[in-house]
C-alpha cells in the first residue's frame, strides 16, 4: 500500500473501491480517487489495464505478511472482465471522496461517523448574520482587520453573512483644515491617513503602503472654489456636447 500511496505522490492516476474507513478517506491526500460502497469486500488489483490480480489478503501488512492468504493473476480476457468491473463501479458506486467542494453546489454531503458509517449532513440555505467590530488607530490594523475575515462557521451552512465594521477615530482639530477632497488623503509630514465618507473597501489595497501611518476620519472637504468652476465649466461643455440641435 506505501509504494501505491508513493506513485499516486508522484502523479500516477490510482483509483480505490473500498468500504468507508477513516484510513482510507484520508488517502484522497495522496492524490488516489477513492470510491466508497458500505458493501465492497473485494480484493482485486488493476495495474495499466494490463495486469489484474485477485486476491484474498486486505491491503495490509497483516494480510499481506503475515496471513495465510491466497491470489491469483488473471489471463488477458479476464483482465478485460476486470476493467469492466472497475468501469462499473466507477458509475455506480454511491460515494465519491473529494478534498474539497464547493459548498454552494452541494444540498448534502456525509461525514463518516461512529463505527465507519457515513451520515448525511444536511445543508442550511443562509446562517444567522455576524457582525465583527475592531477599533483601529494604524493603516496596518485596518488592513490586517479586513484581511483577517476567518471566524467560526457552523459546516451545516452554505451562505454566510459577515459584517465587518471599523471604527476609525474623529480627527484631531489641528488636522480640520487637511479634511481629504477625495476618499482618502495622505499627511506625508505628519505620517497620518485622513478618510472621509466616501472611503469604501476597495480604497483599502490604495493605503496599504501608509501601514505605519495613524489613520482617522473627516467628512470631505468641498472642493475648492478652483475645483468647482473646471467642474461647472466641464458639466456644461458636456450639455452643450449632447444637446441635439431644434429642427425647424
């Protein structure tokens, strides 16, 4: 069974019918594709649909060392028996094991249980809602806090709503008259972060180089008198620019 485990590491396709067993869920890590059927008690082997053996031994040192056991190597028509065999099982065996699914295409999945039987699972369309607060004074733990979304999830549920909430002190007044005009401002001299109303989530990835910088909030700042006439002056180029001439 290790020198099956070591190809399977290495990147040969190894497939396995078996009954359901801890050991033998585990070896899906092992890169083999592992079919279940609480039923399967044969012992057969299949190695490049050319050679097939039979046998009596579990693929375990007891069986395979120490016991008495019997098998035999098939003639070319029966490993072709054989491989049909596989194929159907393949189809037809009712568990598949997987490392990883995403829960949102599954309504049930099994988990093995006491002695080596597989339980259902059922699936809970949307979980209670969670909310999350941390007060942050750096760039790097406004960072870290969104970056950190990992909480305690109930496995029974496909749909998750999680609410993360930053509260970001006022700032102090001497910084009144440096409110950002935008969604953020950056404060070189004074290594300070200001963020207004209008900073979103997406604004975060923007400021990440500024993680050693105090971070505060201000309402933004209207524009400046400048500001606001290249904006007057640019809405009305663009009415004038779309505005369909009359028709007599």
């Amino acid at each position: 069974m290790q020198e099956i485990r070591k190809n399977a590491r290495e990147g040969v396709k190894v497939k396995l019918f078996a009954p359901p067993h801890q050991d033998i869920i585990q070896l899906v890590d092992e890169g083999i594709e592992v079919f279940l059927h609480p039923y399967m008690h044969a012992k057969s082997l299949l190695v490049d649909n050319q050679e097939g053996f039979i046998f009596t031994a579990n693929l375990q040192e007891k069986g395979l060392k120490t016991g008495l056991e019997v098998g035999i190597r098939l003639a070319p028509e029966q490993v072709k028996d054989l491989m049909a065999i596989y194929g159907r099982w393949e189809r037809t065996f009712p568990y598949k094991v997987k490392r990883s699914v995403p829960i949102q295409d599954l309504d049930t999945y099994y988990k093995l249980g006491s002695q080596n039987r597989l339980e259902p699972v059922k699936l809970i369309l949307m979980g209670p809602k969670q909310t999350k607060r941390q007060k942050v004074q750096k760039v790097a733990e406004l960072v870290r806090f969104f970056a950190d979304i990992n909480t305690s999830w109930d496995d029974k549920i496909k749909k998750r709503e999680l609410e993360l909430i930053a509260m970001v002190s006022p700032a102090p007044d001497k910084y009144k008259d440096m409110a950002p005009t935008d969604s953020f401002s950056i404060l070189q001299e004074e290594k300070v972060v200001l963020i207004s109303d209008i900073f979103r989530y997406d604004d975060i990835k923007k400021i990440k180089e500024w993680e050693a910088y105090d971070i505060y909030y201000a309402k933004k700042a209207p524009p400046s008198p400048e500001n606001q006439e290249k904006k007057e002056a640019a809405d009305v180029q663009e009415g004038s620019s779309t505005t369909s001439p009359s028709q007599n």
